[in-house]
C-alpha cells in the first residue's frame, strides 16, 4: 500500500516507520523544513526507544522517505493519514483543529484516483465531517472516502503499542475505505490483533472516553494513597488487591504525583468542552481533572513538609522531570509543578533527568542542572524521585548517603523498599505507605 503520513511529529513518524516495517511504502510530510532536513539525515526530533533504528532501516530500505511537498505525497496515495497536532486552544481548552484543517485543504487539492482520508490525530467527536466538508468544498470532483484510526500509543513503548496493539479501531461506513483500511493493517493478522468497525463518531469519542477512563484510575488510586496514609495502610496492597480483580486491571493504579504527557491533560479538557457543547456534562472527568491540577503543587508540598516543613535556603536533588520514563516529554510533567513548589517555598533545585534535560530547560528556569543524579545530590539537603526512570531504581543509597548533607529521600513513585531504605540510614517518605 501507499501510505501518506501527514505531520511527522511523535505520532505520525511512529506511525510512520511502523507502517513501513510491515512493508508498505510511506512519505512522511512536514512542514518543518528543518524537521525534515533532520530525518532525512538520520536525526530524530523526539526520544523514542529503539525509534532511530527502524528509521534508518526503513529509510536504506527505500520504504520510508520524507518531504516537505504535500502535492506529491498525495498524489496516488492509497491512504493518506493525517497525524498533525491537536494542542488545547488558548483561552477555553478546547482542541485547536487548524492544523487538521488546513491539512485537509492541502490533501484535497493533491488527491487523485480514491483516496481514504484517515484522522490519526486525536479530535473531538464531528471532525471527520468537517474534514470532509473542507475537501468536498474545496475539490468536488474529488473521489475520496473519511475515517477516523486514533492512536493508542503510550510514549516509551510506541513502537511495541503499534505493532502489537489491544485493538485498531476505525470508523468510517464507505466500504471500499474500510477495506482499504483492512489492507493497512492486515500485517497485524498473524498477531490476531482485533480490528473493531464502528461509526465515525464512535470511533473519535473512543479515543477521549479510554485517556478519560485512564485519567480516572490514576486519579482514583492516588486518592486511595492519600486515605492510606491516614488510615495506615499500604497503597501497593491496595491496589494489588483491587487489581486482581478481572474486572478492575491492575494497570494504571501505581500511586503517585498525578498524570502528565501530552495526552491526558489536553484530552480530558477536550472531553470535557464537548460534553459542554452537547449538554451532557462529565461529572467524574471534571472532579478527576481538578484533583490532578491540585495533586501536583501537593507533591511539592509534601516534599517541604518531609524536609521539616520548611525548605527556604535549602537545596533538593530532584531526580526525573519528564512525566514518565523512556520519553524526553515535559508537558504537562508533574515535576514541573513541583520544582515550581519548591522554588516558590525559597529552595534552590539541582535536577537530572536521563533524557528529558534540555526540553525541561525551556519550561523550568534557576534549576540547576546535573550531568548524573549523583551530581545532582552534591551537598543537597534531601533527594526527591518524580520520575521512575530504571537508572534510579538502584541507586547506591551509601554514596547518596555520603553526598547529601542530610539523608532524607522523598520517594513520589514508590520505587523503593522502606525497610531497604531506612536501613541504610535515610528517613524515607512515600505515597499511600
């Protein structure tokens, strides 16, 4: 198949190299002449694992290439999937879709022969029609069909999630589309994996409604961590005991400083205008929503209040700025607003980070930034882990020890042992134990 990639950020290169991987022949197109200058030298914009080599083989392969001509990615494409940003709109949160559309004005002028049209991008319920609005308006001799594909790709394990996902999802009702749709993704046959045809509608609200329900189990079981603490229990019990239960899953209950990236937070805000939009209001994703907003400056605080309730003139190492492990993303990062936390209680921070340094300089200002998390803990008066990165789940706690002025570890992801930490002289607190 001919495969169109249009935007060749996180999702639409990921999704890019995959489809090239099972074979397919794809053009990834950007408008970023740089961006694409980058690929086309092997560079990669975004930390992916294992990304840069299935880049570079598909590329010397001949099954991957990049331009920043839209007309002629498009021209006798089987299926050109849009993969362009859908940020939340200043103001009124809600998704900002001029980059959708204004891709939908370009491909529509480009398309020859029928093409399938596929929304890739994570877009309120409506878009597909006025995807195909725009392109009727614009092209009317235009012979193409519109399907919403969303993505269901957690960063740090991209590459994994695409080519061996729970489910591919895709709405559309034009027949000859479906099985075009069916031919993309038929590689994924021998992995049985499940290929489930709904409405157009249907398919774009299933995006929101599963990073919603997400947001939702880690709201939950951070709250359970809070009361856990009051009550003296051990959250990690708890939720091994709920999670057990086929009907509740283990995933997505590990307590902590809230949830971050570049999906929850705008997509939850999303879920919410348009339930806003049609009178049908999200009670439970608003309560979630509020409670993870006030749960980050509350890590903060909680660090302080570990330190002996005041930090003014102190210094914390801080360990972890990305919202998760395996990705160089800052956005949304609940590291974010705890350093903030602890810059506005008088702290100064020292922070490392494996990957995520130099996008955390440009939102995190008067840090101090170190080359390794021992650098970071030189002469610091407590240490704080905010992200689980696996370089941080074996620390030598005896030279930690040595290097900070006081041992006090502040563990927000609960990656270590009391006992094991205690014993070796610190005073430990974590979430929910």
């Amino acid at each position: 198949m001919r495969i169109t990639m249009i935007g060749s950020g996180y999702v639409g290169l990921v999704s890019g190299a995959c489809f090239a991987d099972f074979g397919h022949d794809v053009i990834c197109v950007d408008k970023d002449d740089r961006k694409i200058a980058a690929l086309k030298a092997g560079q990669i914009p975004i930390f992916e694992p294992g990304l840069d080599h299935l880049v570079a083989g598909n590329a010397a392969a001949g099954r991957l290439s990049f331009t920043t001509d839209i007309a002629s990615a498009v021209a006798g494409a089987d299926a050109v999937f849009i993969a362009v940003g859908t940020p939340s709109r200043r103001g009124d949160g809600h998704a900002d879709l001029s980059y959708v559309y204004a891709a939908a004005e370009e491909i529509a002028g480009a398309i020859t022969g029928f093409t399938v049209i596929v929304n890739k991008s994570t877009v309120p319920v409506g878009t597909g029609d006025e995807v195909e609005r725009i392109i009727r308006a614009t092209n009317p001799d235009a012979d193409f069909a519109v399907v919403s594909n969303p993505e269901f790709l957690r960063e740090g394990a991209a590459i994994d999630d695409f080519k061996r996902p729970d489910r591919i999802v895709i709405g559309g009702d034009d027949a000859r589309a479906l099985e075009v749709m069916r031919q993309v993704y038929r590689p994924l046959h021998i992995n049985r994996s499940p290929i489930v045809e709904m409405s157009r509608r249907g398919a774009e609200l299933t995006k929101y409604a599963a990073n919603a329900f997400l947001a939702v189990k880690i709201t939950f079981i951070n709250e359970i961590a809070d009361l856990c603490e009051k009550v003296d229990a051990n959250v990690q019990d708890v939720a091994r005991g709920i999670g057990l239960d086929n009907r509740i899953g283990s995933k997505f209950l590990h307590a902590g400083p809230g949830y971050g990236g570049s999906c929850f937070p705008k997509d939850t805000l999303a879920l919410l205008k348009t339930s806003q939009d049609y009178d049908a209001p999200q009670r439970i994703v608003e309560a979630v929503v509020a409670v993870n907003d006030n749960r980050k400056r509350a890590m903060g605080r909680k660090v302080i209040a570990a330190m002996g309730g005041d930090v003014r003139g102190k210094t914390v190492a801080v360990l972890g700025l990305t919202f998760k492990p395996n990705t160089d993303d800052m956005r949304d990062s609940p590291a974010i607003a705890v350093v903030q936390t602890l810059q506005d209680a008088g702290a100064t921070v020292r922070a490392y980070d494996p990957e995520g340094t130099e996008q955390a300089k440009l939102v995190l200002s008067d840090v101090h930034y170190c080359t390794n998390a021992y650098e970071a803990m030189e002469g610091a008066d407590g240490l704080v882990i905010v992200t689980e990165w696996d370089a941080f789940r074996a620390l030598d706690l005896d030279r930690a020890k040595a290097l900070l002025s006081q041992p006090i570890l502040v563990d927000l992801r609960n990656v270590y042992p009391r006992d094991f930490v205690e014993k070796a002289g610190f005073t430990y607190t974590a979430v929910g134990r």
